[in-house]
C-alpha cells in the first residue's frame, strides 16, 4: 500500500488475466480492487481499492542502497494453500545493485533489478522487499531456480522506478510508456 486513500503497487503477472482482484490485509479484511494501471514492461501494475486510512508503506531511494545491507522478503508463498492471511518473512541481504537481465520476457524489460538472497517464492511477487527501517526498497518480481524454488537469486524492481511510476500516474492519470523508449534507447 503506498497511499492512504488506497493505491497498491504488485506485479503485472499477479493481476495478469484475472477477472476480479481481491487484495486482503495482514489484518483479514478485504477489498475488491481495480487494476488502475498496468506498465507491462516493468512487470508492475497499480490498483486501487476504496478505503480510507490505510497504513503505508513508505518507499526507499535506491541511491541509498549498499550490497550486503539486509534485505526483507515479505509475501505470501504458496498462500493459496495457506488458512490465514499472515504474510511470511525471509531475510538475507541485497547481493547485487543495477542487475540487468539479458532474457527479456513477454516484452517486460528487467534493467537495473535489485539482487538479492532472501527466500522468494511464487506467492511473494509483488510483495515489498525492505530495508531495516522497514522502507521498500523495491518489489519482488522473480527468482532463478532450477527447481522452481528459491536457491537464494530473486530480483525486484527497484522502488525509485516504483515511485516515477506512481508518479506520472498521479499526474496523467497514467503510465506514459513513451519514458520506456528512451531507457530502451540506452541499451
């Protein structure tokens, strides 16, 4: 949650092809949510539910970032085999900065990923990656795994993308993807 009058950020590949998006609180509660916006590129889609008040979570720069500072993996793995709503908690440290990905996959451009060796398994995408002062620093996306589960290599999108995201949203009421060309033109 990065607003109090109910603006999300997670995945694209979470909400992708759903036909009704229900978020649920650590608290149990749960709202409908429409999908505001989706930048497919980054793999990050912003939704939006109706309540007032919510806790945020405030987003860290990546500038302050420092390979071998500890890294918080919170989601929910496997939660649809799960009864309860709590999410889990994995540690580790950020491994790598700047990380570009060479596979691009369904035309989702991954430069600049935050590394990291905290457990992520399917079922933590679009959940926050923090920092000790509980700060996101970005959005686990993906891992590596020969076996499908974690081996210690996931990868986020950095929170500072995150932000210039909600921001333009905010601003144009949505995504410009005209600002992805040119970070593709650098390539």
């Amino acid at each position: 949650i990065v607003s109090s009058d109910g603006l999300i950020v997670t995945n694209q590949h979470v909400v992708a092809g759903a036909v009704q998006v229900i978020v649920t609180l650590s608290d149990g509660r749960r709202f409908q949510a429409r999908v505001r916006d989706v930048v497919a590129n980054y793999d990050l889609a912003v939704l939006q539910i109706e309540e007032r008040g919510l806790p945020v979570a405030n987003l860290a720069t990546v500038d302050d970032l420092q390979i071998g500072e500890w890294a918080i993996a919170i989601g929910s793995p496997y939660g649809y085999l799960l009864a309860d709503s709590q999410p889990t908690v994995t540690v580790g440290v950020i491994s790598a900065l700047n990380r570009d990905i060479r596979q691009v996959e369904q035309d989702r451009v991954y430069l600049g990923m935050i590394q990291t060796d905290a457990a992520i398994n399917p079922g933590n995408s679009g959940g926050p990656l923090v920092n000790t002062d509980g700060e996101v620093v970005g959005i686990n996306t993906f891992i590596f795994s020969g076996s499908g589960g974690s081996i210690g290599i996931g990868f986020a999108v950095p929170a500072s993308r995150v932000a210039a995201v909600i921001e333009e949203i905010r601003e144009y009421g949505h995504y410009r993807q005209a600002s992805l060309g040119v970070e593709l033109a650098n390539l």
